[in-house]
C-alpha cells in the first residue's frame, strides 16, 4: 500500500526545519502541493517522487533520498566545521544540509572536480567503503616532466611513508610530460600527492574528473551541483 504522511512532516524530513517551524510555514500559506496552495499541516499526501511542492515560493519534488554531484571548486573544505576555509556545505540549499546530505569520502581544499554527496547511508557506504573498490581518477599535473618509468613505477606500486603496503595505480596515462590521469582503487589520505612525491615528484594541480563510470560533466561549473539520475545511479556503482 502507499504510504502516507501529514505535510507538516513531510517538509521536516525534506529540510526545510522543525516541525513547528514546518507548520508555521505551511499555515502562513507559503506552501503548495502539487501547484495547490495548502494550508492544513495535517494535510496527508502519498510519499513517491511525482510529489511537487513549493516552499516560499521555490520548487522542490519529494525524494526519500537525496544523491548529487557537486564540481568542487578550489579553496573550500570538504567539512561542516569549516577551519580555514568556507565549507563545501555553502554552496548547497539549506534543506539539503539541514537533512543531512553529505560529501561521500573528503578531497583536499585545493582538490577540485566531482564529488558525490548524499543522505543514503547505505549508498554512501558502498561508495566509499574500500571493499567495493570504486575506482577513481584524477587529471594530476606535476612540477616536473615525468617519465615512462614514473607511469611504470605507479603501476607496479608505490612505498608510501607509514603504509606497511606498496600502492599501484589500476592505471595511469600520460597527457602531457607533466600531466597524468591516474586511476586508484582507494581513497587513503592524500593518496595522489603521496603517491607522486614518493617518486620525487609534486603534485601542483589536482582534479577528480571521474567516480566509478560517472565523469564530471563538462556543462557543470565549478561550485555548481545537480541531482543524479538513475543511470549516472548506476555509471557510479559500475
Ligand atoms: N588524493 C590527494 O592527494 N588529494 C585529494 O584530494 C584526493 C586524492
């Protein structure tokens, strides 16, 4: 059967606050559902994605889950408790925030390029969990020229200081004498500068332009975010 929940609740799980603050909004008259105003927070409707409703004059659909990529710009944290820089969590709508939606795994401050957010913790798990292993690759700039044997040495693997392990590459692929797209498997802690000043090298430029078979769309601008579809759903987890 359907299931059914009052407005009032609705928006509070959607993000728009607390309950009375929901209800206040709802009999103020700054909802609609479904391009009818409404003003009965208790006012039931069915939970599924065709549920249209505006709040304060700005449009939402009813999503039991949220998943969105974000192009993270330079010089903003992937943190709620920013340090030295604005958080990444600005540049959202504060429903989304306020409902819990966060980055799946952290890129540097000066990292850009895709970075997945969500409030599904079961998504966010098997994307980032090392187990499922979903590879990602980052367009690298580097101080100096590489050479072939660099690209050997990141596929054959890597001592990185305080890792018992060696790490390799799962590839890497030269552009220019200085820039590489290189494909990893995990996400440790500033694995590509480790792994590229392990070889003598410096990374000056860091980008992620693909997670799983999901590249950063070119038409999505630094500090812009969009919903994910069902197949970018699937490219993620392929
Ligand atoms: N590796 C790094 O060194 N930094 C990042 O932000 C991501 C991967």
């Amino acid at each position: 059967m359907a299931k059914t929940l009052d407005l009032e609740r609705i928006l509070h799980r959607q993000g728009f606050g607390t309950r009375k603050m929901c209800r206040i909004l709802i009999v103020n008259d700054e909802v609609t559902v479904n391009g009818e105003p409404c003003d009965d927070p208790d006012a039931k409707f069915v939970l599924d994605d065709t549920l249209q409703f505006t709040v304060q004059g700005t449009a939402w659909q009813y999503r039991e889950h949220s998943y969105l990529m974000m192009h993270k710009p330079a010089h903003y944290e992937c943190t709620h408790k920013t340090q030295f820089h604005p958080t990444l969590y600005t540049l959202l709508p504060s429903p989304l925030v306020e409902r819990g939606v966060q980055c799946i795994g952290r890129l540097d401050e000066d990292t850009t390029g895709l970075i997945l957010l969500s409030d599904d913790g079961q998504f966010i798990h098997k994307v980032s969990s090392p187990k499922h292993h979903v590879p990602k690759v980052y367009e690298v700039t580097c101080k100096h020229p590489l050479s072939a044997a660099d690209i050997d040495h990141l596929l054959a693997g890597v001592k990185l200081i305080d890792e018992e392990e060696t790490i390799a590459a799962l590839a890497a692929t030269l552009l220019t004498e200085t820039v590489l797209h290189l494909t990893l498997a995990e996400g440790k802690y500033h694995q590509v500068k480790r792994m590229v000043a392990a070889m003598g090298n410096r990374v000056t430029a860091l980008k992620r332009i693909k997670i799983g078979q999901l590249s950063l769309p070119d038409t999505l601008a630094a500090g812009e975010w969009r919903w994910l579809t069902a197949e970018d759903l699937i490219a993620v987890q392929s």
